[in-house]
C-alpha cells in the first residue's frame, strides 16, 4: 500500500501523470464551427471557402433552409448559377414558408434569363413574405420587370382563435409559418361551420399557393352570408390569378345578396360603381333600378343623397373615360323615370349624373 502511494508521488514529481484525454469534437460542434466559418468567409467575400464550409456544414444538417441559402448565395458569386439554384431550392424544399429562398431563387433565374421563371418565383415570395424584406424586395423586382404584384394579402384572425387553446396557431400567423397555421386551422372541429375560420383556412393556401383548394375555401366564406371581407378576399383572389371576369362577378354576386337583405343605399352604391368600373355598364344599369328606390325619399327627408354618396367619393371610382358614358346613361334613365312618374328615382338619377359629369 505504501508502496503503491510512493510510486504516484514519484510519477506525479517526474511529471509523467497522464493528461486527460482529448474532448471528442460531436457533430453539433462541427455543424456550428463550419457555420461560423462560412460566415466569417463570406463576410470577407471569399465564396470558395465559404461555400466549401457551408457545404461541410450541409453535409450534417442538409435539410437547414438558411445554411441552403447562404451555400446559394456563395455559389451564385462565384458564377455557378445552376448549383446556386439547386442550392435555393433545396432551401426551399426544405421549407415551404421560405420566402427569401423564393426571392433569391428568382434573383438567379433572371441572371440565367428565365425570366417567366423568375417572375413565378417573385409571386410566390411577394405571397409568403407578408409585411417582411423578402416580401418588398419581391413586390419591387416584379414591379421592374413590369409586372403586377400579388394583391398584398391581409390574414383575417377570427376572435375565436383568441381563445388561450389556440394561441400556438396565433403564433405560427404571426411568424409566417404558414404550413404550422394551415395545420392548425384543419385542427379545429367544425371549422366548416365557421365562415371566419373558413377564410382564414382559404387566405392561407392562397399564401401556399394551393389555388384551387383555396378557390374552394374563398367561396365557403361567403356562403349564404354577407361577410365583406370574404368578398373582397375573394375579389383579390381571381384577380391575382388573371381572372377578371371572375372578380367582376364576385361584385355582382355581393350587390344582389346585399339587395335581398334590404341594405341602405350607402351600402350598395359602391359596389355599383364598382361594376360599372370594371365595364359592367349593362348589369349595373339592370340593377340600378332595384338600388335607387331603396334611397327614394321626399324632398324634405334627412339623410344622404345619391349626389351625396359621389361627391364624398369624388366619383374617383369610375375611370374618366367611363364617366361621361355612366353620365348619359343615368341622364336617360332619369328622364324615363320623370315620364313615368317617379319623381324620386329620377331626382336621384339626374343627381347622379350631374355629380359624375362634374368630377374633376
């Protein structure tokens, strides 16, 4: 036993005590090593060596949506165009809500000259970067490229959903993940019952880009209800698919829903010159007759004229060219009114046409 101790000290006085052994470096540490390294060479512009770190990093994790981009980027300034867009879509494979992978996706598709490609890769960004930098710097390279952007798209949160048990899917809205919040939605029981959560549900794929199962939500919104934001929703919906004609008729279909339920005039005049904006002059002149009387009134009578509603407006929602052409025809339709006899329809109907014949 004493010998045993004498040797130790011994050992320990000749310094040959051995060191602990070497700390075994894990993956982890080599994922996050490599990912500080490629940063460091990227922000020193040195693209070989940070895509060759980025690509050991990738090498651990392959399925990390912002190391894809950075990977991307490094290769795009080294000219390697077609890697640099394999790496963005990895990215974007990677994550679906990924709206700076869309945006750089088409940044190097439009230096390659496939510039439809690009334009779809703009959209999709402009989608799913809601009031973000990707999102912006989308909606101005779509405008460069003289295109219209995606209608900037408002994600409607149903008071129901803030009830605590929801807050998780609150959460995922607010951070952009769309794909967690579409989940979410579907989560819910009986949210086909709910024409809030239904929109909600709809505006969402219209973010993903599933448009026909969006298209399919938008017109359950509406249902057999008046919700105006389902209706402008919807409106926004076919015209960001090139679908006027459909947009046209989501006006027409709100204005006679808003007829049969008997709404006031300062209701349903928007929404006819609406129509007559969008060159719908015959089926705005047949229902003008259903929308008048419901504002007749005697002379004496409070309330807001027809001329009233134009003026407030400034008639700016007709396009100039389209004024004067509404003006003649509210001028004919007033005078068969005055024939008729129905001084109060033909009052407003001349009021009308004056107030757009005298817009700026």
């Amino acid at each position: 036993m004493v010998m045993t101790i004498l040797k130790k000290v011994r050992r320990t006085l000749l310094g040959v005590v051995a060191p602990p052994p070497p700390a075994v470096e894990t993956q982890d540490d080599v994922f996050a090593r490599s990912v500080r390294l490629g940063d460091q060479a990227n922000a020193q512009r040195k693209w070989e060596a940070a895509a060759e770190h980025y690509r050991t990093a990738l090498s651990i994790r392959p399925a990390s949506p912002a190391i894809q981009v950075q990977f991307g980027h490094a290769q795009k300034e080294m000219g390697l165009l077609p890697q640099a867009e394999a790496a963005y879509r990895q990215a974007i494979a990677a994550d679906r809500n990924n709206a700076d992978g869309y945006l750089h996706l088409g940044h190097v598709l439009k230096l390659q000259g496939r510039r439809s490609d690009a334009i779809a890769a703009y959209k999709t960004a402009t989608r799913l970067g809601i009031d973000s930098n990707p999102g912006r710097d989308a909606r101005r390279e779509l405008e460069a490229l003289g295109e219209t952007p995606p209608t900037a798209l408002r994600i409607d949160i149903p008071p129901l959903l803030l009830e605590p048990e929801h807050a998780r899917l609150v959460h995922a809205i607010h951070a952009k993940t769309w794909t967690v919040a579409l989940e979410g939605v579907r989560g819910i029981a009986n949210r086909d019952e709910s024409p809030g959560l239904r929109l909600l549900e709809a505006q969402l794929l219209h973010v993903l880009g599933e448009m026909d199962e969006a298209e399919a939500s938008y017109n359950a919104s509406v249902g057999p209800s008046i919700n105006r934001d389902a209706f402008a929703a919807l409106k926004a919906f076919y015209r960001d698919c090139g679908r006027e004609e459909e947009a046209s008729g989501v006006v027409l279909r709100e204005l006679a829903y808003r007829l049969d339920a008997g709404e006031p005039f300062d209701n349903l005049a928007p929404l006819l010159s609406e129509l007559a904006a969008l060159g719908r002059l015959d089926d705005a002149f047949s229902l003008a007759p259903r929308v008048f009387p419901s504002a007749a009134r005697s002379a004496d009578a409070a309330g807001r004229t027809a001329a009233d509603v134009k003026r407030d407006r400034g008639a700016g929602i007709f396009p100039p060219a389209m004024a004067a052409a509404v003006a003649a025809r509210l001028g004919e339709a007033s005078a068969a009114f005055d024939v008729s006899g129905e001084a109060a329809q033909a009052t407003l109907m001349r009021q009308e046409a004056e107030a757009l014949a005298a817009r700026p």
